[in-house]
C-alpha cells in the first residue's frame, strides 16, 4: 500500500521504517525540518535497536521517504497513520492540540483527492477523543463523511522502546477499532501475516486498551519496587524472592516488569496512568490503587535519592539517563529526576551515558530536558573514566557493559567510593558483601 505517518517520533519512525520494510511505499511527515532532513539522507531520528539500520535501507531502496507537506503526503497514500504525541496536562489530562491540528490538515488535503483514504490513529488517546473530536474535524474540514467518503480506525501501539523493531514484527496482538468493515480491512491488511491475534473491535475499545496495558505495567513495577524494599529492609535478597513468585505461571504472571529495579518513566506508565486516574476521577469513580501507583513510584525515586545523601559524599557520578537502556529518551526519566533533585540540593554532578548526547536531541523529548536540565551540556562527561574519576558516589542506573567493566570494588577503606546500584547490576549478589556497594531494594 501507499502509507502517510504523521509524526516521526519514536512511535512514527519505526512504523513508517517497517511498513517499508515490509514492501510499502511509505512518506513519513513531520513539521521540525531537521527530523525531516535525517530521512532523507538516510538516517533515523531516534536511537533504537536496529532502526538505523533499517531506516537506511529503506531509504536507499526508494520505500521510504519524507516531507513536511501534509497535503502532497495525503495526495499520495491510501492510509494515514497518526503518531503524533499526546503529552499530559499538569492535572492528567490528555492534551490533544495535536491530534487536532493533524486531524484538520489531512482533512483539508482530503477534500481534494477523489480515492478513498484511511485515517488510523495509532496515538494513545482515552475512549470518546476520536468519535467525539477527531472525526467530526475531519468531517468539517473534508467537507466527507466518515464511514462513507472516508475510512477512521484506532490502531494501538504496543512498541516498547528499545525493542520497538522486534515488537512491530512480533506483536503480543494486533488492535483495530474500526468505524466500518472496510476500515478496519486496510489496517488489517497492515500487518498480515504478523504472529499475535488479531482484535477487531469498537473504536472506543481500542482506545482504552493502552492504557490497560500501561496501568498494569505501571502497577506491577510499582509492585515489585515496594516489595523489594520490604525484603531489603528484612535482610532478604529480593530477586530471590521474586525468582518463587515468577515461577508460578499458573496463578502468577509473566516477568516483565516484575522485578524489582528502579522507578519507571518515560512517555507512556506516567502519562497513561495519570490520562486513566483523570478519567475515573471526572467520572466519579474511585480509584485508589491506581491513584497511589505514581505516588509509589515516586517514593521509590526517594529512596534513592536517600540513599546518595546518607554516604555524607557530594561528587556524584551518574551512569544513564534515558529511560530505558538502549534510547535516547529523556522524558519523564527517573534518572533525569534524580539529577535534578541532587543538582537542587547542591551535589556536584557528573553523567555518562553513551546514547545521550545533546546536539542529537529533538522535538519533546530536547524540549523536556531543556526544562528539566538546562545544563545538561556542562554535565554530560564523554567517558565512562572521567565520571569515575570525579564521583565519590558511583550512582549506576544502566548496565552498559563499558560502564560494569570499570565500576570499582570498595574494602571499607576510607577513600573508597561508593556504588549505588539502581539497577541491580549481574554480580550484585556478590557485591553484597562489599563494603562500598548499596543495592536500592535488594
């Protein structure tokens, strides 16, 4: 098929990259020029697992290309997918000015073509934002009706960051929320042949599957956090603990997200809790486990900051930054967070992390950190020795083998440093007995 994607972020770029991939002719459109430019010579604007890669060949084969002009993008697909981002409110509610804006764009381009196109919005979105906004935008600004002149359906994404490439051609399931049989007959035809089942469903359903998914993600790190705070606290080892609850696949679940680590960040578990908590709270509907989900997560995020401030130490050096390993996105990072909360309280800061590094960064995600670390340029160290050597406390929020291969061992010595390990690096269990290593909830 002939495919638009509008928005090139992280969610855009891997599914234009592997619509082309997979034999579609694909035009991706996004308004910042330098996302844009990128493309066009063949590079992609993110960093992720094998999407350079496969953005090049794409590229180079002639599958993919990119444009900043809605109209001449429309002009030339079949299907527009929308993956442009829905950033929260202060109060947790979603922000749609976006959405909005790309609806009546590709409906304005509409109105001059004569073929029937697809609308599919893979944003995540909360039940009621597509029948009840988008497509009575598209509607008025088309001068069409959708249904009829037109097709609209939801299609979810399940893409986890870092993995993403892997999980478009082996998604846990396909989710199509269709106006109509024929709608949902393109979208299905997307991803033919994929393994995973395939949902057919109301457009409202598919809207809130997402956060389904996320609220539950976000619950069970919140889960396996507190829990392995409670073990650290009774002198249990906590993944072992974990190791029996996980090997119950009857009555338990899966191990993803379940153990016990960090606190979770990033454009999805935040903002899709806070997006469901909003709703339940307008609709007057109590909610209390999940309303206490993010105030979990941020009293792990405390407890590592503690951690830093009972050494008595003040040069820290912090490995990683992104969310997630592998990634280059910094928004709603706990790391990000806890680098800001030891800069406002005075700590001389150091950061390494190889994927992180300032002139690549764009659109949300430069903007979030602009906001967030302003300084971030006089803080980021080009090597793994120089945060070293600088840091009194090793704060160790990544398992960059460069960055395990070169963390200290402490004896107790006076000058030792200290290691922090936010992670819970491979030898932690033996690490346990050094003087020098604190584990956050092991």
């Amino acid at each position: 098929m002939k495919i638009s994607v509008f928005g090139l972020g992280y969610v855009g770029c891997v599914s234009a990259a592997c619509l082309a991939a997979r034999g579609n002719e694909v035009v991706g459109v996004d308004v910042n020029p330098t996302k844009i430019d990128l493309i066009t010579s063949g590079h992609a604007p993110v960093v992720e697992e094998r999407i350079g890669e496969l953005t090049a060949e794409v590229v180079a084969s002639g599958a993919l290309r990119a444009t900043t002009d809605v109209a001449e993008a429309v002009a030339a697909s079949e299907v527009s997918l929308v993956c442009v981002g829905t950033p929260s409110a202060p109060n947790g509610s979603l922000s749609t000015a976006y959405l909005e804006r790309v609806a009546q764009q590709i409906g304005a381009s509409l109105a001059g073509t004569s073929h029937r196109h697809t609308v599919v919005f893979r944003s995540t979105m909360l039940p009621g934002t597509c029948l009840e906004l988008l497509v009575p935008i598209l509607e008025k600004a088309s001068g069409r009706t959708a249904g009829v002149d037109f097709g609209v359906a939801v299609n979810p994404e399940f893409l986890r960051e870092g993995t993403s490439v892997k999980d478009f051609f082996e998604p846990p399931k396909t989710v199509i929320g269709e106006l109509d049989t024929a709608s949902g007959d393109v979208v299905a035809a997307l991803y033919e042949g994929l393994p995973g089942d395939v949902f057919r469903v109301p457009i409202p359903v598919a809207e809130i599957t997402k956060y389904a998914d996320n609220s539950f993600h976000a619950l069970k790190v919140g889960f396996a956090n507190e829990l392995g705070s409670v073990c650290a606290a009774l002198g249990l080892d906590s993944h072992k603990v974990m190791d029996v609850f996980l090997a119950d696949r009857k009555l338990n679940v899966s191990p993803a997200y379940l153990r016990p680590g960090f606190a979770f960040g990033g454009s999805c578990l935040p903002k899709d809790v806070r997006g469901l908590v909003h709703a339940a709270h307008r609709a007057d509907v109590s909610v209390p486990i999940l309303s206490h989900v993010l105030p979990s997560n941020e009293e792990h995020l405390r407890r590592a900051f503690e951690l830093v401030a009972r050494t008595g130490r003040r040069k820290v050096g912090l490995f990683g930054l992104s969310f997630k390993p592998g990634t280059d996105d910094l928004r709603e990072s706990p790391l990000v967070e806890l680098a800001e909360r030891l800069l406002g309280k005075g700590y001389d800061l150091r950061i390494y992390d190889a994927n992180v590094s300032l002139s690549r960064l764009l659109g949300a995600n430069r903007e979030f950190i602009e906001g967030k670390l302003p300084h971030l340029g006089q803080l980021l160290s080009s090597s793994v020795e120089e945060v070293l050597e600088h840091a009194e406390v090793v704060l160790v929020g990544c398992k960059d083998p460069a960055v395990l291969a070169a963390l200290p061992h402490g004896t107790g010595e006076p000058g030792d440093k200290v290691v922090v390990d936010l992670v819970r690096i491979p030898d932690a269990e033996a690490r346990r007995a050094e003087p020098g290593y604190v584990g956050l909830a092991w």
